[in-house]
C-alpha cells in the first residue's frame, strides 16, 4: 500500500486522490522518506522531476510559489528565458497568492514554462518549470479557488535544498556547479574561496581526490563527464602562480581550547573550521611531518609534498598548533590533554597498519618482507627501504598497492610485479592509476594469490602462488576467488609487500578514558555528531569508518569541527538541517545514468598534459601538468549547471 496521494515524479502519474488508502497505488519511482526528522513528518516534496503530496492540506499554489522563487533565485542570469521567465512566473505567482489573480494567468504561466524549459541554455532553466506545468495539469482547481476567492494565501515556511548532481556525490559536498561557474567567468580566486567553504585542501583534492563527483556528472550522458576534480586544481594552483594568500576572515577569539590527534585530512580540516570559528586548536602528531597518511603514504609523483605543506601553511597561519613527534598514548595520554585545560578532544588517527596476508611465513621477520603502509612511509621520508633488493612482487589490487608498484621504479627497482587475486575489472584502485602503471612497464598478475613465502639466509627470495578462478559473488558484490587446485607456481623476488588493506592502531587508548570502540578495531561514533561514547570526545576519518577516501576524512573533519562548536557552546549536539536535506536528497537521487539528454555529443573532456612513461618511472617529478587558462575555461564551458532545487513541506 502506497503513502503518497499524489506524484507526478519522472512523468509516471499517480493520483490516489478520492480512493480508500488500502486501494492507494505505489510510487514506483520515487524514494521519499516519510520523515523529515523526528519532529517533522515531510507532507510534499516539490523538485527537478515533479511533485509528491502527502498531505492534502497542503496548499498546492503557496507550494508552487515559493519552489518557483527559489529556482528564481538559482538563474545564473546568462539566458533571457530563465533570468526574465523565471522573474515573470514569481511575479504572477506571487499576485495569484495575494488574492489579485486573473484566470487569464494560469494561460500566461502554462505557456512561459514551456517556453523555459525549451528555450533555456542550462539544465535550471529546463527542468525548474516542471512542477508548476504538472501543478497546473493535476491541481488546476486549487489555482482557480485562488483567484475566484480573492483571498491572500497564507505564506508558509518551507524547507529548500539547492544541490547538482555532482556535489549530492562529493562526500565533502563541494559547491562544485558555484566554483564551476566562476571559473566560467574568469573569477579564479572567487571560485578558490567558494571551494574553501567546504574543505581546507583543495590542492591536495584536486590532485588525489577519487572523483565521485565525476561519476556522477550528467555531462557523461552526452559524452564524458567534466574534469571536475582538474578544474579544482586549477583555482588551487592559479593562487600559488599569482603568488596570492588568501583572505579568511576568523570569528573573534573564544576561551576554549580544543585538541586533536592526528594531522591527517581529518584532523587538519577540523582544525581549520575550528579556527575560523575563534577556538584555540592543538593537534598532536606522532611524526615529524603534517598530512598524515596523505604525506607519508602518497607518493610526490602524485601529490607533491610542497603543495601539501602550503595548505598546512594556511591552517597554522590561523594560529593552529602542530606539535610534531608527539604521540598520543606513549609521549601523552588523553587524561594529560584535558589536565591542560583542552574542553574538548577530536580523534583523527589514520590506518597506519597493514592487514596480514594469512601467507606461510609473512611472521618469520625475513629481510624483504615489508608491509606496504611501512614501504610508502619509508621511500617519502626518502629513504630506500631494502636498497640490496632490485625485483619486487605487491600483493593487492588498491591504491596502496599500485603506489607501491609505482614507487619501486622511481627508487630504482627494476624488476615490478603486482599480483592480485581477481582480474583487473574488480580492482579497487583508480583506473587511472592502473593505467599509468601498465603504460610504466609494471607487470600485472591477475587471478592468482601468494601462499607461501620462499626464503634463503632469512631473505625472501621468491614467492609461491596459486591461480584462481571466480566463483560466486561475496558480501562485496565481487565474485569470490576460488583457488585452482596444483596450479602453484613461482615468482622470483627480493622484496615482498603486501598491501591487501590497513588497519587502525588504537593501542593509545586506556580503558578508563571510556571510549567505546567496536568490533572492526574503529573507535564507535554517533554518525550524525561524531561524539563517542565520551561527552566531549569526538571522532571521524579512517579511525571510525576503516580505510576509506581522503575526501570523504576531509569533510568529516568539518563536519565533526561543526559538532565540537556546538558542544562547547553548550547547545544541543545534533544533525544539522543541512545535513538532513544533503541526506534526503541522496535518498531522492539526483541523477539517472540512463537519462536520455538531447545535446549533441563529441565533445571530449580536457585532460592534462603528463611526462612521457620512459621519463616519468624513473623520477619522483608530478606526472601531471596542470591546465592553462583557456583550457579550464573551456572545460568548465562543458558544464550542462544541473543545479536542483528541492523544496520540502514538512
């Protein structure tokens, strides 16, 4: 039995108008949750796709009003249809709900929403009038008792949320369609500051970033999808050419002193938006450089250190701490931070472990066995880690894995092998890592796995695999590898690195500083503030999610530094309203990959220039070039501006 009375979303009608709720028809097409928080139920939601009414008290022209002026208010003014239109449908809107409405009006409405939504030059424009034309189809009635009364309509308050496809993606919500459209018009330092409201590292994002944003860029349903994270890039690296600081303006100083351990992308985004908001932040940090894992586990090639130290730089010039080679649990204890007088404490330790391979012989200490989390850590700090051995073998299919691969020819190893126990279409790494290191002359071993490591005079010398074949999918949805009996084999080695996964090392923590932690070794959180089970104590990154993206730490870290502000001002710590809406309006689904977008296609996104393979393997120089100005603006022209105005009655 369906819950909606009414929706016209995707252009698939359901009207239970009139019929006994046992007989109401299901809303295929739509996920709207029935609440909007525990307060609230949601009584309509009006969007991109339609209309869904639950309620129905609620009136459809005061509804209809006012998503009209929030699309109004979202018009980037570059189109007549869209800018004008959008200005005429309010206005006329506005007049219905104040009680001097004409008939004629709703002819006028119908026929300029159509001239939008065919006429407009971004996807605003087009899909903005699509509520208003099924409004006037299904709930004709309601707008005629509007004018015939002549009665004003009582204005209600509503709940609107302006996203795009590519930020209801971007685990840091970066306001991707704002800082786009700037660089569009030339505005490249406006368009850096727009990326600074959401993260406090967008060199280093621009570089290392995953890119989901991109995955879900309608702009792939005509042809390929903008470079989003490049563009990103671009406003970051504009900066350090012009030689420009940027202005941050901080809120005045507050009494409190907060804490953090761990200067990785959580640590150091919770400390920036802390300190924009006046506290006094100390982050603790075991090593001897900032950055966390993103400095000592990604290589230069790809994310230079210096770019990472700039952003570091920015933070610190807001009068944040770094006390280096300090670590927490054996230097300091959590009791000792709040005996000096910190109020409140953020936990942002990495995965600094590597998971063990199960393989005969990984605990036998040979020389040239060495975890891939170490083996990253020792060539960033510049050092060789084995420098006698010269042929590697990598276990794993991730990007600690491929780093490790890459890496090992830029500190002069000569002979690289990966192995992995699937084929390549189930690795987890980024494709376009796996790319770079096939073009680099790394020889890649799929469907087979280590079972023994082979050693002579305590050194590894080899390692026996077996093949595999895939079998049914596991919990991950991947088929699972089955092992294809007396099908060993040998590979000769020097040097061994597994890098199957990480681990989180929370041996710091002492049972009577109450922090909960669960079965996964992570330390347990409410997922909608971050506390633990501590008051005061809070926690994100891969220390309560496991191993995961740098991006998704990074604005975990704001969002925790939203939640400490909270808790220090002794308000109520809970889900913002904006948190609510991004999490509604991922449920709802912003982009259909099936969506049929008549544009004519061909044109190819931009790339970046990169050093040849033969130049490139053999030095630790970044690979990628980054773009000129007339390509960025160029790119960023490829933008369709997919923004979406949601708008909820609750």
């Amino acid at each position: 039995m369906g819950d909606i009375l009414f929706s016209s979303w995707g252009g698939w009608v359901v009207d239970n108008r009139g019929k006994p709720e046992d007989q109401w028809q299901d809303v295929p097409n739509l996920n709207l949750p029935e609440e909007f928080d525990k307060e609230k139920k949601i009584r309509a939601f009006v969007g991109w796709d339609g209309i869904a009414i639950r309620d129905p008290q609620v009136n459809m022209v005061d509804l209809i009003r006012s998503y009209i002026e929030a699309v109004q208010k979202e018009s980037c003014g570059k189109c007549t249809p869209c800018r004008v239109g959008t200005r005429v449908l309010s206005s006329v809107l506005n007049r219905i709900s104040d009680g001097e409405g004409r008939e004629e009006d709703l002819g006028q409405l119908r026929g300029l929403a159509e001239i939008i939504s065919r006429s407009s030059k971004c996807n605003l424009g087009q899909t903005g009038p699509k509520p208003l034309l099924h409004a006037l189809e299904h709930f004709e009635n309601q707008f005629l008792e509007a004018i015939r009364s002549k009665k004003k309509i009582p204005r209600e308050e509503y709940k609107i949320k302006v996203t795009a496809p590519c930020e209801s993606a971007c685990p840091s919500h970066l306001p991707i369609h704002q800082y786009i459209e700037l660089i569009k018009e030339g505005r490249f330092l406006e368009s850096l500051a727009a990326i600074r409201e959401a993260t406090c590292l967008p060199g280093v994002l621009g570089r290392v970033c995953i890119r989901p944003c991109e995955d879900n860029c309608r702009r792939q349903n005509v042809d390929e999808c903008v470079s989003i994270k490049w563009l990103k890039r671009f406003v970051a690296d504009y900066e350090i050419e012009k030689r420009r600081r940027p202005f941050i303006k901080k809120e005045p100083p507050k009494p409190e002193k907060v804490a953090i351990i761990g200067a990785g992308p959580a640590g150091l985004s919770c400390a920036y938006y802390l300190a924009i908001k006046g506290y006094s932040v100390t982050i603790f940090e075991r090593l001897g450089e900032p950055g966390g894992m993103a400095a000592v586990g990604i290589p230069d090639y790809r994310l230079p250190r210096e770019i990472l130290r700039r952003e570091v730089k920015i933070i610190e010039d807001l009068g944040v701490e770094i006390k280096y080679h300090t670590q927490v649990g054996k230097d300091i204890t959590l009791s000792q931070i709040f005996e000096q007088g910190y109020k409140a404490l953020f936990i942002a330790v990495g995965a600094q472990t590597n998971t063990p391979m199960g393989v005969e012989g990984e605990d036998k200490g040979y020389k040239g066995f060495i975890p891939g989390v170490f083996y990253l850590l020792e060539i960033n700090l510049g050092r060789d880690p084995y420098p006698e051995g010269k042929k590697v073998v990598v276990v794993g299919g991730g990007n600690v894995a491929i780093d490790c691969v890459r890496s090992s020819f830029r500190i002069g190893k000569q002979d690289v092998n990966l192995v992995y126990r699937r084929t390549k279409k189930e690795m987890p790494a980024d494709r376009v890592e796996i790319h770079d290191a096939e073009e680099e002359g790394v020889k890649f071993h799929f469907l087979c796995n280590p079972v023994r490591i082979i050693a002579k005079d305590n050194k590894v010398v080899g390692v026996e695999c077996i093949r595999m074949e895939l079998g049914e999918p596991d919990e991950s949805g991947r088929r699972r590898p089955v092992p294809i009996k007396g099908s060993e084999f040998f590979i000769e080695t020097d040097i061994l690195i597994p890098a199957i996964g990480q681990a989180i090392d929370l041996s710091f923590l002492e049972e009577k500083d109450g922090i909960k932690t669960t079965r996964r070794s992570t330390i347990a959180v409410d997922e909608k503030t971050f506390m633990t089970s501590r008051p005061g104590i809070f926690s994100a990154g891969d220390c309560v999610t496991g191993p995961d993206v740098l991006v998704r730490a990074a604005g975990h870290g704001k969002r925790a530094a939203e939640k400490i502000d909270l808790f220090l001002r002794g308000l109520e710590v809970k889900e913002s309203e904006e948190e609510r809406l991004e999490a509604l309006v991922e449920k709802i689904k912003v982009y259909n990959k099936d969506e049929k977008i008549g544009l004519p296609g061909g044109q190819k996104r931009a790339t970046l220039p990169m050093l040849p393979p033969e130049t490139r393997k053999w030095v630790f120089d970044e690979v990628e070039a980054g773009f000129t100005i007339p390509v960025a603006q160029k790119e960023a022209e490829r933008c369709l501006r997919c923004v979406r105005v949601g708008l909820f009655a609750v």
